[in-house]
C-alpha cells in the first residue's frame, strides 16, 4: 500500500506506565469525573490536551454514572496499553485535511487479527468514538482506526491565524500543517470550524473517509507489526461500527465498498437518509426548530424532562406561536390552539408522540437550531466569514464577555470542542432581530433554505441528495440498533426506512429497536430523565459481539425481535433484567 499517497507524516506515541490507549490513564473512575486539569492552563502539553479529549468524548457518548450499568452490566475500561498513529490525511480532490488515528494494543493478537474502524459521532473530533469502538475493540485485542470525517474541534482563529496541529496544541497558519487551515479570511471573521467551513462537503464523503480509514489502519498495522505483514481485508477480520452521525458513515461506507474491506458493519442510531422515503437530517431538524418552540405550549410536554429547561417558558412558547402565526405558518387564533396547530403539524410530518417528547429537550437546550447552522453552512459551502442566515461563530473568552478569545479558552478548544458551537468557549451568534421572538429569523431562513425555491435553495437540496445511502454488497453482514424514544434521529425517518429498502432490494439486516432508549446516553445521568429511560450503548456492544460471533465463527446473525420491552430503567441503578440484552 503506497501510504504516503494519501496520508501525510505519521506521529506515533506509546501510551503505558499510568497512560493507556483507552482511558489515558484516568481509568473508569477519572473518566466520570471532573475535567482534568492543565498545568499551565493557556499552553497544555499534548499528552494533557490528548487525555481530556479522550475524557470529553467518553463523557459525551455514555452515562458512566453510578446508576448507569457501564463497567459492571455491560463494558469495561482496563488499562490497555499501546501505540497511536496519526496524520492528516486527504481525499482526491478535497481542499482541506481531517484527522486519522490507529490504536494498536500491545496485545493485539496477531493471529485472530481483528481492526474495528470507526467515524466520530456528531461532529466530534478524533476520539468522538471511542466509547463505542474504542471500548469495545481494545479490550479484546482489536486494533481500532478512527477518522474524524471531516469533522472536529481543530478551531481557526481568524483574529490571530492560528488552529490546531497534529499534536492537538495550537500554532499559527503557515508554522505547521494545521488540522483546518482556511486561506483568506478577513481578520473579523471569527471562529473558523472544519465541519461547517471547508468547503468540502464533507457529508457527501463519509462512507469514503470510514474506508479510507480502515485502509490507514491496515497500513499501521504493517508498520507496528513488520514481521507479519501484510494486513489486508484477506487476513485480517475487519468491522466498521459508529453511533449517531457516525452509524450513518459506517452504513455510507458499506454502500461505497466495492472492495469488499468490510466483513460487518454495525451502526448505533444512524443519521442515514435514502432518496425517496424517509427524511433528511436537515429537513426535519429545521421543522423541529420552528415549531417545537410552539408545540411546548401543549399539555401534551406537561411534566417532561428537559422539556421546559433554560431560557424557555410560557412567555416564549406564546410569542413562538403568536410570531408562526404573524408569518403565516399558523391559522389558530388563541394561543393553546396554536400550540396544538403546532403539534399536528409534526405529528403529520411523521413524528411520534414518545419521540416528541424527547425531541423537546433538544429545543430547550437549541440544539435544533445550533447544528442545523452548520449543516446549511457546509451544504453551501461558505466560509466563516459568509455563513448562511447571518450567522458566525466568535469566541467567548474566560471573562465571560465577547470579544477576540484568549489563550486558554482556545487552548481547550481541540479536546472540548463539539464541532459545532456554541460550547467550550465559542458562540454562535447572529440570525436574530431585537423582537420578543430573537432567535426566529434565523430559524426561518434555514428551515427556506430547505422548503423554498431559487438558487440557495435547490444548492442545498442537491448537497442533501448527495449524502443518500448506496446499497451494500448483498454478502455484508449489517446490524442496525435504534432506540424507540431518539428524539434527534428518529427512527422513523431514517433507520426504518433504511432497513426497508435493504430488505425491498433482497438484502437481510439485523434491526434492533430498542424500547424506551433515546438518543443521549450521557443524559441518563440526569435524575427523572434517566428514569424514563433505557440505555443504548450496551445494545451496541451487544451487536458487536454478535457480529464477532458471525464473521469469525460462523454463528448465525441473531434476529431482529430479540429485544424484550421490560420498561425504562426505573429511579435505581439499571439491572441485568431490566436491560435484557439480546442473545443468541
């Protein structure tokens, strides 16, 4: 394999002797606890930016509460020590790099050779997967690769020209290969983010990054293994798994293998879309963020978790229903009757009440609004400086007032940053007006962007088309775990549908729905919400095992009502009953 076609210079580090590939030294105990601390808060050093990263992406991926089962139920995190290859890498054609990461246990065992290959979740950085693949795979001697997709927290200041380079500590433009390295930004731009501003579509991409990525990992495997190379698909068992945006990159990647790579592909909750039913991300999030802000008015959200948190209240579901209606998006005079117009609205749209209630603690805490900036910014293809909808993202520096950010709220950005502001220091701001409803204007640009005619419109719609799911090779083993209640990804708009088209085109998937489980299992730490709910994560290592199971011994896939409705968690710690994990 000609890596150095496609990969840049490869850093390797060893992770032993209180650090380890997995948890970074902080064990199942440091990784639920408070962030880990730098020494020198405004210059971190690799190995601390690198162990915050990885605590971030497993506190944002699991409930590794005390109620929450991880490490006693289900997983574990032993020290695994190892090495770590990465570099920026590049597809033909693309104009900016993203990340790639191999893993590779000390003892990963050469003679069952297994890599788990991965895409982050959401628009996370690096190891945005690693409570998934990484806690998984590692343990049992798998070796793990992880692509970021195009994704991530590798931030460009355009105030000083400075991102972040392979170490994950920042530099200015020009010193170094930087992980996001825009060109000709004013000064005033803001904050700068690979997902949103590289002009890549990298959406349109995922399947091939995820491939990419089992092909670096392979290439590291020969180079931390020289005696027993090659590995190759031939020899080597190799399982594409992910969660959220990165279940769908996974199940992208099974339609784009040609090559046959993959053996099985297991994908968690995956933002998929298929060309003709279903919806798109995009579509649905924009209808979420203009009227489920109405739609909380309704009796129907009384007594929901997180439903009415934060900045909402009465007031602003009323001003949302009243500001619909001065729009012409609502008919309904009186408030409750608009609240339930609202309402109707979705449901027809194909939401469920229980996926309702859950989609309404993402509005309380703007997630709809937040993330679907980013996507219209990416479909479009503008820069920080053009953002759709008058949107920008700025730094808010540690004083807590807005301005040009300071170094040590850009110092954390790479291991806090979610890859899509606001959070860990930046902003999202602009797309409102000085009315009683602030936030709407933005809102309603970006929900027309996708309902509307003229060019920006048909741009956007044409780049959502681009990202459909191909069919997979007919031999590929494809598991498929949802939870009933996901009120971001809906089943029913994109796993359902998917699994309906595979079967419709003569192929046999594994679909688990898993009652009661909804999207966020870091969530389930929260009291009254993690009572009404069930975790997801562990039916995902569930999958995987029975994956495992089928390409490396020949049992049979299990089937799909192997899961067994027996309630939410409850006030206490889950049980092994109350879980009631699958099995063969």
């Amino acid at each position: 394999m000609q890596v150095n076609d496609t990969f840049g210079d490869v850093r390797v580090t060893t992770h032993c002797d209180g650090d380890d590939l997995l948890s970074a030294g902080l064990g199942l105990r440091g990784l639920a606890g408070t962030a880990t601390r730098f020494a020198h808060p405004a210059s971190p050093t690799p190995a601390e930016l690198r162990q915050r990263a990885i605590q971030s992406s497993w506190k944002g991926i699991a409930d590794l509460g005390p109620l929450g089962g991880f490490g006693t139920l289900y997983g574990s995190v032993p020290n695994v020590p190892g090495r770590e290859f990465t570099t920026f890498a590049s597809l033909p054609g693309a104009r900016a790099p993203h990340r790639v990461l191999a893993q590779v246990p000390d003892d990963f065992d050469r003679k069952k050779r297994c890599l788990v290959v991965t895409a982050s979740s959401g628009s996370r950085g690096i190891y945005g997967s690693i409570a998934l693949a990484g806690g998984w795979g590692l343990p049992r001697g798998c070796a793990v690769a992880y692509t970021d997709k195009g994704t991530g927290a590798g931030y460009f200041d355009s105030s000083d020209e400075t991102g972040v380079a392979l170490d994950g500590t920042r530099a200015r433009a020009g010193t170094v290969p930087l992980e996001f390295e825009p060109k000709g930004l004013p000064a005033d731009a803001g904050i700068a983010a690979k997902h949103a501003h590289s002009g890549d579509h990298p959406e349109a991409d995922w399947g091939r990054h995820v491939l990419q990525a089992a092909r670096f990992g392979l290439a590291m495997l020969d180079r931390a293994f020289p005696d027993d190379a090659p590995f190759t698909a031939q020899n080597t068992t190799i399982i594409a798994t992910g969660l959220s945006n990165g279940g769908g990159a996974v199940l992208r990647a099974a339609g784009d293998d040609r090559d046959g790579i993959l053996h099985a592909v297991v994908a968690l909750e995956p933002n998929i879309y298929v060309r003709g039913t279903g919806r798109s991300f995009y579509d649905y999030a924009t209808e979420a963020a203009l009227l489920l802000p109405a739609a909380l008015a309704a009796r129907e959200f009384d007594g929901v978790p997180f439903a009415r948190v934060g900045a909402a209240s009465p007031t602003a579901w009323a001003l949302r229903c009243a500001s619909l209606r001065a729009h012409g998006r609502l008919s309904a005079v009186m408030p409750g009757a608009q609240a339930a117009e609202a309402l109707d609205l979705l449901r027809a749209g194909g939401w469920r009440n229980d996926v309702l209630a859950t989609a309404a603690s993402s509005t309380a805490l703007d997630l709809w609004r937040a993330v679907t900036v980013a996507y219209a910014s990416a479909y479009l293809k503008r820069d920080a400086a053009h953002m759709p909808c008058g949107f920008s993202y700025r730094a808010l520096p540690a004083s807590g007032l807005a301005g040009p950010s300071d170094a040590m709220v850009r110092a954390a950005w790479w291991a806090d940053g979610s890859g899509v502001p606001p959070g860990a220091g930046v902003i999202l701001a602009g797309g409102t007006d000085l009315s009683l409803d602030p936030t709407l204007p933005g809102v309603l640009c970006l929900r027309d962007l996708q309902t509307g005619h003229g060019g920006e419109s048909e741009q956007l719609r044409a780049a959502v088309d681009a990202t459909a799911a191909d069919l997979p090779r007919d031999d590929l083993p494809i598991l498929i775990v949802h939870g009933a209640q996901d009120g971001l990804i809906p089943v029913a708009f994109s796993s359902e549908p998917y699994v309906k088209w595979l079967r419709d085109a003569g192929r046999t998937p594994v679909f688990w729905k898993v009652p009661y489980a909804q999207h966020f299992d870091a969530f389930l730490a929260f009291p009254d919400f993690g009572d009404r709910h069930a975790p997801l994560l562990p039916f995902g290592y569930a999958a995987l095992d029975r994956a495992w199971s089928h390409v490396s011994e020949g049992r049979a896939l299990p089937e799909d009502a192997a899961v067994r409705d027996t309630g939410p968690r409850g006030a206490g710690p889950l049980t092994a009953e109350t879980l009631a994990l699958p099995h063969n």
